[in-house]
C-alpha cells in the first residue's frame, strides 16, 4: 500500500489514533485531502500548529470548528473583518494550547449517515515536538491522546500526528499506527521537473535530460525538490549543474554528511590491478551503482563492536553496526571493505 491507500484502510476500520512520519507535511496533508474518499466524500478536515492553533482545511473543516467555538455558522461571514477576527480570536482561546485543543477535539463530530457526513480528520503539525518521550511535562498531553482512543474509534474519527521522525512515549507505543510517507519516486520527480519547466514557460526536457535529473534530484523530499528545479532553470533550459550543486547542499544540510567534488579516475591509482579490475566490472555491469556512500575510517565508529576483546560496554558501537547491516539487508545495498594500512590508497579507491 502507499500511504493514501493506508490511511484510507485505516479509516475503514476506524483507526482512532495514527501517526505519519514525513519530510514533508504540507505535500502529505495536500495528498490526503485530494484522496481521502476521491475527493467525493464529505469528510470535516482541520490541522492544528503552534502559530495558527486550529484552522479549517476545507468547507465543512470551517462550520465545524465554528461550532466548536460557540460560532453560529448561518450568521457567520467570512467577508466582515470583525466576525473574522473575532471568530480567529474564539480559536485562540480555545485551541492555542495542543491539549485544550485535543479535549476540544473530543467534541468534533463523528459519522453521521443521515447527513451522508465522515468522521472529522484532525492532523497536527510537529508533533514529535510535543509527544516525544523525552519531553518533559507533557503528561497531561498524553492523556489527553490517550483519551481520544475510545470516543475517535466509536465512530471514525481520525486524529493524525505529523513529525519528520515519530518516537513515541509507552503510554502511546501501543495505542498510534505509524505510517511513513516515502519520499518522491522517479516518476514523481519526473513530473516535479515538467511542472516547474511548464510553469517556467518553457519546452520539457528530452529524455536523457530528464533522467540526469531525476538522478540529481532522488533522496530528497518533493517540496525542496520543487525549490531546487525552479532556482535551476535557465532561458536555454534546465542547468544540471546548478541542480546537482544545489542537491549538494541540500545533503550536507545532515550533519555529518558530506558530498565529494573531487575528480579522482582509477587511472591515477598505481597499481591494485585486482581491485580496479573488480570496480570497473561493478560500474559496467547491470546493476551499476546510483550512490555511492563512503564511509571513511570505519574501524573507529565500530570499535569495539565484535564479540570478542574488551568490547564497547556502552553498546553504541554494536547499535551502530546493528543498524548499518540491518539498513545494507533490508535495502539490498552492496558493500566493499578496504583495509590496508595508512596511505595505501583505500581513500582514492573509494572516490
């Protein structure tokens, strides 16, 4: 399933509490809104952030959260400047604090088949910010989740929670769904790119432009996608580039994380005939490499990992090395380990 098929199921068996982690939460709220129900179904939705407290994300989303304020949406208009901030105003009052927000919650409308009406969706931002197990204080914000569990499920009300990364304290671990929101696929990126050229005025790219970057841009989220394309773009077309350049950036932007710019060949290594031998045949085989990531001295981050010796007794080195193996199997990732001592070249190889 993707995610919208996943949150749709979700809803069919009327899951209270489910929690997506993405790197982009304003393109995962635009892609549910368009598919929840095709578009067709009547479904109130809203979101809450820490700036705008709740706010409506579609028509019934605004008479809901009027009449949660104590708002009378027959007399309500939207084009008085005083019945809008003064309804903005009743918002901020009620729902500026997440877990009034979330007891107000308890009071959005569920199904009403009579009406031909869904249960409300409610999705906050950043709740990693709020929810994470180390967050001190947030004990009434718990329970206040918590207490959705039971009055959402009765009758299909969606509480959904936002976060890049999602760790969830006990209380919660077994009561939220975690759903991921992958990031953009090749055909996605594809037509990231046709729609910022179009958008630009200008003709697509041919295929082998397209391709180049698609490949420049894989790994990153579709919003910063968009942003990079478009500051890209040139009279005479895409600038790959520039593209490439500014993919850099957006992955040095992770601490710890580097892009080399050096141009090294493995006709300037001397020697090492059997290993130029073996690289050469995995870069013109069938499975050539997209990425190549190097890991420079490893022996130091795992020192201490192995079973035998005095070990690591923090049990940071066997997580890490737990986590780099796991990572290589799940996504089928091949690994090449060069060991020499100093200046034997293992760096140049890599690069």
């Amino acid at each position: 399933m993707n995610l919208l098929e996943s949150v749709k199921a979700a809803r069919r068996v009327s899951t209270p509490l489910v929690a997506i982690t993405t790197p982009d939460p304003a393109a995962t709220i635009h892609l549910l809104r368009g598919g929840l129900g095709n578009g067709q179904a009547k479904i109130p939705l809203l979101q809450w952030d820490a700036v705008n407290a709740m706010t409506p994300l579609n028509g019934l989303g605004e008479m809901v959260l009027l009449r949660l304020v104590g708002v009378d949406p027959e007399t309500y208009n939207r084009d008085n400047p005083e019945q809008v901030r003064a309804f903005r105003d009743a918002v901020a009052q009620a729902t500026g604090n997440l877990t009034e927000a979330l007891v107000a919650a308890a009071r959005l409308p569920g199904d009403d088949d009579e009406a031909g009406v869904q249960g409300t969706v409610m999705f906050v931002h950043n709740a990693h910010l709020f929810l994470g197990p180390d967050v001190p204080g947030n004990q009434g914000l718990r329970q206040a989740v918590w207490n959705l569990r039971d009055r959402f499920k009765a009758d299909r009300r969606t509480l959904i929670l936002l976060a890049p990364e999602m760790a969830l304290p006990v209380e919660l671990a077994q009561d939220v769904i975690v759903l991921e929101e992958p990031l953009p696929s090749e055909a996605q990126l594809a037509g990231i790119v046709g729609e910022q050229c179009k958008s630009a005025g200008l003709p697509g790219p041919d295929a082998g432009t397209l391709a180049k970057a698609v490949d420049a841009l894989r790994g990153i989220a579709a919003f910063s996608a968009e942003q990079i394309t478009a500051m890209s773009l040139r009279k005479s077309g895409l600038d790959l580039d520039a593209l490439r350049e500014r993919k850099r950036r957006e992955v040095e932007k992770t601490r710890g994380m580097s892009v080399d710019r050096e141009q090294v060949y493995l006709a300037e290594v001397g020697g090492k005939a059997q290993i130029k031998k073996l690289l050469r045949g995995v870069f013109t085989g069938n499975a050539r490499p997209g990425l190549v990531v190097r890991v420079d001295e490893i022996e130091k981050f795992l020192a201490g990992a192995g079973a035998s010796g005095s070990g690591d007794a923090t049990g940071v080195s066997q997580d890490q090395a737990g986590v780099l193996l796991k990572e290589m199997e799940d996504n089928g990732w091949t690994g090449l380990i060069l060991v020499s001592p100093p200046g034997c070249g293992k760096t140049m190889l890599s690069k």
